[in-house]
C-alpha cells in the first residue's frame, strides 16, 4: 500500500458513510408520511392546515374489544359526525361510514348523528353500529321539520314540478327530494338532539373519502373562528333557482345589517351583486358552524326565503342557499377550503392539488384527476378572492 493509498483510505470510509447515510434519509423522507410534517407549510400554498393541528406523535388506534385500553384521544370541539339517509341506502352508507373511520374517525371518536324521517330499521342500526369508534345515535325526523308545509299552495307547486319535468330538469318531479333539500337549508340544525353540538361533518352515502385526515378540522374550525368549510366548488342549474337571487337582493336590501363587510360576493356574482354567477359550495360535503345556521342572519334569511315558496314552487337547493349565506353573511375569513381532504362524491372528485399533501394523506384519488381546475368548477374565483 502506497502512502497515498494510506491517507486516501480513511477518506474513502468517511465518503461511503456520508453516502449511505444521506441515501438512508431520502428514503426516510420518501417513504415516512410523518417525516415531511415540519416540512409542510411550505408546501401547502396559502390557507392550508398549518402542522400544529397535525396528529404527528403516533397513532393510538383503539381496539374496540379491549376495554383496558383506553386511548389518549380527548374530544376537543364540540362536534358530530352527520349523516342523513333511508333505510335503502344502507350498502352504500356503511361503505362511507367504515371508510371515514379508517381514515380519521377511529383517532378521534367523534359521535355519529344519522337522521331519516322515517325510523331506522334494525338491520340499518347494526350494519352502522359495528362501524363506528364513538357514540351513535339514530334519530327520527320530526314530521313537522320534513314534510311540505300547508302554506304551500299544493296545485300550483304540481303545475311547476310538472314544467321541470317537461324540461328534464333532474329531480325536477320529485317532492321528496325537496323535502330533503329545504330540510337540509333549514331543518336538520334544529333537531332535539342536534342542540348539544355546535359543529357537524355532513356525511352522504356513498361519498368516498380518499386520504387519511390526521389533523382535527373540527378544532381548525374552532380555532380559527370558520363557519363553513368545503371541498369542491360547482355551478348550479338555473332553471332550479329562477327566483333565488331576486329574493336574496330583496332581503339584504331589507337587511344590509347582516351582510358581512368582507363578504365573499366575488365568489357567488361576477358583476358585485347584480346576478348570481350560480357558484356554490357542494354541500353533501360540509363541515360547519351549527351556531351559524342558527344566528339572527340565517334565521331570517331562511324564514324569509321559506316564505317566499321556492323550495317547492322552484327547486331550490340546500347548496345553492347554505353558499349564498356564507359567503354574504359569514364572509371570505370565515369560510375554508379543506384541500387535504380527498373527497368524491360521483360524479366529482376533488384530490388535494400538492402532490406533498397527496402523499401524507396516503390518497387513492388520481392527483390528475381534480374537478377544482376543470371547466365544473368555480374554485379558481374562490382562489383568487381568498388565496388560498
Ligand atoms: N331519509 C331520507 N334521506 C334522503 C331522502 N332523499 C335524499 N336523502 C338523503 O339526502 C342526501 C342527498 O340526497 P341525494 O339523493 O344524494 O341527492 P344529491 O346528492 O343531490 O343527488 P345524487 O347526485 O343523486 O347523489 C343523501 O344523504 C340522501 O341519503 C329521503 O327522502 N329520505
Ligand atoms: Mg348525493
């Protein structure tokens, strides 16, 4: 051995090293989720869930059999998981429900709330009971909060059913689907039991979610004093709201003192309130402030809208309504864009659009395949008014 094979020697040992301990933490970094947590502000754009409301310190996964082992887990905001469906949709409810406890429910073990107007069948009970990690309460409907009130003049809603089905506006005949949609407006937040939480994910049947939410978006919402929270924006059908944005100009002209200096009318109009530009925030996924709905602004916006008929003389829709009152009434601060949560109800899918929180939520939806930045979407006003 040479001199020089001597000295280079130790420096080739020290080279191998550093080599191997730097591909050891890139693979670290590619393969461990958790990893990249400190990391992630940077990667997210503006608004997204900042990492202190990640639950990065292990999960503690309770065994429902092992009534010794009680997780760490503490319920922090007051709050329910919410699903409304028929006894039908059973196949399809249980795959949504297992689904959100795989994905997030199971740390948490927030209660579920499922509402019907009609009674629940056992079979629907149990399929659901075996699912969930909290407290599950399945509660009728009062007749009263679902069904076509008497001051609804019935000939003429059945003359305009009959017109919107002519036209081939889809649910246009259907009166329970109008039911459902004045109920979820107005309703649902007022049901006895629904008194004792202040925050609620709305949950359809049937909806996928496709990533792990490990932080809290309850506490998010709380924290940051947010009353709505949504993933994917769409425009509606106008020949179901002919007459809804009349009627909003009408009450916030009565009412200027319940729209918000910093309302978000860029979002739901493009000429500063003259015509709805049909934007709303998709409703069968929701995560929002009861106490909202059921405020002074809400309140009379909904009687007001209620007495006006078109939920059933038209075809309004909770999510055409809960949007308009969010964005006027809550205003742009108080509204979020949860992008992390990957989320599809057929036939949109919206997958977090940084490929970073794609991969920490261990998404099954195709990055690609995004509806916030296709011709469907409304989402690029709601980027540009908010940042996000
Ligand atoms: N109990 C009950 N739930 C209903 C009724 N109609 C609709 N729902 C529920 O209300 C929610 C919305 O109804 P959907 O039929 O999914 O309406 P949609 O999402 O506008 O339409 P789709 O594109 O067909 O899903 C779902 O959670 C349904 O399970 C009903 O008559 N009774
Ligand atoms: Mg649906």
């Amino acid at each position: 051995m040479t001199p020089a094979m001597r000295l280079s020697r130790p420096l080739t040992i020290y080279a191998t090293i550093v080599l191997c301990l730097s591909i050891a933490l890139l693979t670290l970094h590619t393969y461990s989720p958790m990893a990249s947590i400190p990391t992630l502000s940077s990667h997210t754009g503006g608004g997204g869930i900042p990492p202190s409301y990640y639950n990065n310190d292990g999960l503690d996964v309770p065994d429902a059999n092992d009534e010794e082992h009680v997780p760490d887990v503490v319920l922090r905001a007051n709050a329910t998981l919410l699903m409304l469906a028929r006894n039908s949709e059973i196949n399809a409810a249980v795959l949504t429900v297992k689904e959100l406890e795989d994905q997030f429910n199971h740390k948490y073990r927030y209660p579920w709330v499922f509402l019907n107007e009609q009674f629940f069948t056992e079979e629907f009970k149990q399929r659901v009971s075996i699912l969930t990690s909290g407290p599950v309460y399945f509660e009728k409907i009062p007749d009263e909060h679902w069904y076509q009130p008497n001051s609804i003049n019935e000939a003429v809603a059945e003359e305009e059913r009959r017109k919107m089905e002519d036209d081939g506006v889809i649910y246009g005949g259907s009166v329970s689907y109008r039911n459902m949609c004045r109920y979820n407006s107005g309703f649902f937040y007022r049901h006895p039991l629904l008194q004792n939480f202040k925050y609620y994910w709305r949950v359809e049947p049937g909806a996928t979610f496709h990533c792990d939410v490990n932080f809290d978006p309850f506490v998010f919402m709380q924290e940051n004093n947010k009353v709505y929270g949504f993933t994917i924006t769409l425009y509606e059908f106008p020949r179901t709201i002919e007459s809804l944005w009349s009627t909003v100009r009408d009450f916030t002209t009565e009412h200027p003192e319940f729209v918000s200096p910093n309302s978000a009318m860029d979002f739901i109009s493009d000429d500063e309130g003259e015509s709805y530009n049909l934007c709303h925030f998709w409703s069968n996924f929701e995560i929002a402030d009861m106490d909202f709905w059921r405020g002074p602004a809400y309140t009379a916006f909904f009687d007001y809208l209620e007495s006006r008929g078109g939920f059933y003389y038209e075809r309004w829709g909770d999510a055409p309504v809960h949007s308009i009152a969010a964005a006027l009434f809550g205003g742009t601060d108080r509204i979020h864009f949860f992008n992390e949560i990957g989320y599809e109800h057929p036939p949109f899918t919206h997958c977090p659009s940084s490929s970073e929180l794609w991969r920490l939520g261990r998404c099954t939806c195709d990055l690609a395949n995004n509806v916030d930045y296709n011709e469907h979407s409304c989402f690029w006003r709601w980027g540009r008014m908010s940042g996000q």
